[in-house]
C-alpha cells in the first residue's frame, strides 16, 4: 500500500470532512462554482476561526480573526493558487451549517499548499459591498 | 495660577485637543484619549478608524524661565489604527442567477482591503492635519488670557505608516505622529492662594512678569533686582 496516497486520500478526508468538516462553496476567477467533492457529496473543508495577532511595530496586542480553511486537493477539480482571487463560502456559526457567509480570497493572500500530505490551506478576507 | 492641585496649561490642552478632535469626528473617524494596549480590529473598522491622542513627553525650556514661569514645550502622540475588509460587487456574486461570466467579472473587479485600508490612513492623517494645522484652531481650544494666546507653533512632525497587516479577514494598518506646541506654565506649589510679595524680584530687559496671567512668554535672559517689599 502507498502510505502517502493513503493519507492524503482517506487519511487526510476522515480529518478534514468527517465530524468536523463544515461546508464549503468556492468560486474561481473563472466564475465556475465547486460546492462537491470527487464523490459528488457536498464539498467540506476545516474551518477555523480565531486567533490573536500582534503588530510587531507598535507593539500593540492587535486581536484579528483569522479565518482559515483547510481542504483536500483530491476534492477539487480546480486547486486555489497564489495570485487568484476566489469568493469562499463557509458558515460563521458551526452549529448553524446551512447559513453560509461570503468570503474573499486575496490575490495577496497566498495559500498553504500541502502537497505531501494533499491538503490546501486559504485564508479568506471579509468581503463588503463595493 | 496652576499649583499642585490645579491643572497645568499642557493638561488643559490635552483635553481640548481631544474635543476639538472630536467636534469633527462624526462620520470620520473616532478619538479615544487613553492609550489601548489591546483591541479588536472590528474596533477601528471602515469610519471609525482610531485616533489617539495623548500628552506623551515635554522640556521646561531653561532658557525662557524665570522661578515662577517657564516654557514648556509640549509634545502629544497621536497614533491612528485603521482596518478594512475587500469589497466586491456582492449583488451578482451571492445571486444564484449569476452566470460564471457575470461570476467572473465580479471577482476580478474585487478590491483586496490592503489596497483600501493604505488610503483609509491617509485619509485620516489628511483630516487630522487640516482640522490641527487650520489657523482658525491655531490655539487648539485654548481661550486666550487677556488677549494673549497660550499656545505658540504647533506644528506636526514625524509621520510614519506601519506596515500594513494582512493575516487576519480585515487588513489593518498603525501610523504616528507628534503635535509639538509650546505653552507657559507657571509654578506655585503648594503655596496659599494669597501670594507674598518676595523681597527679590526676577525682571529681565523685556518683561516684568508681575502678571501671571497673559503674561508674555519669557525670553532669555534675566536680572536679579532688589527692592525694598
């Protein structure tokens, strides 16, 4: 068996999308919409919320949230690079799975790429009217 | 006269300072005069990016001082906090009937926040500066004392933007300034309210400061006369 495919496969599905996973909706640059994975089930993905962040040059204790999304590259026709903008789709509330909220995925803000083990990483930005 | 439980000109000015910012702040910006060692982001959001302000260092100038008045120049930092989301055209990219082509469009017409929050700090240091620098507040709230005016040459100096912070959903940036103006302070102490009359008097070529109020700013230079009390 070919650990690597096995963990970036069912290893890699069982942790992102099994009993944490929410629901993810993406959009490329293309304006083509991918809302399931390989299988044609919903597309999920990891989602994190919070974090502490610090301005190094003030010195002050500056609190950002920092929305992070962790998928499977196996799940997606179409991996999110650095450089693309993406609309990203998630809920801000994980007991509320259903109500979804607009995100934005940066053409400055480069994705973490997990190639060994198949995952992708984005950090979307709130998104407002223009 | 300020003593040791009357507030001196420079705290005086801290807080008009303050009010003058904030008779023009609505629908621009907010002051906070206390210095925040922690905040949200979501604080300094869009229009209510933050102005602080506060009395941060200053010199009794020994050159223009007498024993009961000296110079004081007075330097106040202001820091300005700002955070702003992307923005996009959110009518089409949330319409279910969007097609991929109106999709796309919409996206790429996306602006990334760092790109709007950099010209929300200038903005804000262009308000500031007009509403400081206007010669209509020359005094910065400070009335004038029998004609006299209390501040002289506030001037802004040392302007510096920080590097702008991406890694949370709202793009966020810090920038400072000094406000550096000169008032006159005068020393009683602990002393009674009834002054006596000292057996030794400090003029100068200039100016007789027998007059604490709206006396004039003390040049350099001083003789020592006695007279007879």
């Amino acid at each position: 068996m070919d650990l690597r495919a096995h963990i970036a496969n069912a290893g890699t599905k069982l942790s992102i999308e099994g009993n944490f996973g929410l629901p993810v909706i993406l959009i490329d640059p293309d304006g083509v919409t991918y809302d399931t994975n390989e299988d044609g089930a919903q597309l999920k993905g990891q989602v994190l919320y919070d974090r502490d962040n610090e301005l190094p040059e003030s010195g002050d204790d500056l609190v950002v949230f920092e929305h992070r999304i962790t998928l499977r590259k196996k799940a997606l026709s179409r991996i999110p690079k650095a450089g693309e903008k993406w609309i990203v789709k998630y809920p801000l509330d994980s007991t509320d799975p259903s109500t979804l909220s607009t995100y934005f995925m940066s053409e400055k803000k480069a994705p973490i790429d997990g190639s060994s083990i198949g995952f992708i990483t984005i950090f979307p930005g709130k998104l407002i009217q223009s | 006269m300020a003593g040791i439980d009357t507030p001196m000109v420079f705290e005086n000015l801290r807080d008009t300072i303050e009010a003058l910012l904030i008779s023009f702040s609505t629908g621009r910006f907010q002051v906070k005069s206390e210095q925040v060692q922690s905040y949200g982001a979501e604080e300094s959001e869009g229009t209510l990016r933050i102005v602080q302000v506060f009395y941060s260092d200053g010199d009794y100038n020994e050159a223009r001082s007498t024993r009961k008045f000296s110079a004081h120049d007075c330097t106040f930092e202001i820091n300005y906090i700002a955070s702003e989301p992307s923005t996009a055209d959110l009518s089409v990219i949330n319409n279910p009937l969007s097609t991929p082509a109106e999709l796309a469009t919409a996206i790429a017409a996306a602006t990334d926040g760092t790109r709007i929050v950099n010209k929300s700090i200038d903005t804000l240091r262009r308000m500031i500066s007009q509403i400081i620098l206007d010669p209509v507040n020359n005094q910065l709230g400070l009335p004038q004392i029998n004609g006299k005016n209390q501040v002289a040459n506030p001037r802004l100096t040392n302007f510096r933007k920080d590097q702008i912070n991406d890694t949370g959903i709202l793009a966020t940036v810090t920038a400072s300034e000094r406000l550096t103006v000169r008032v006159q302070e005068s020393f009683v102490g602990a002393t009674p309210a009834v002054a006596v009359q000292p057996a030794i008097e400090l003029t100068n070529e200039f100016n007789t400061l027998t007059d604490p109020d709206g006396a004039d700013p003390a040049i350099s230079g001083a003789d020592i006369t006695t007279s007879t009390p």
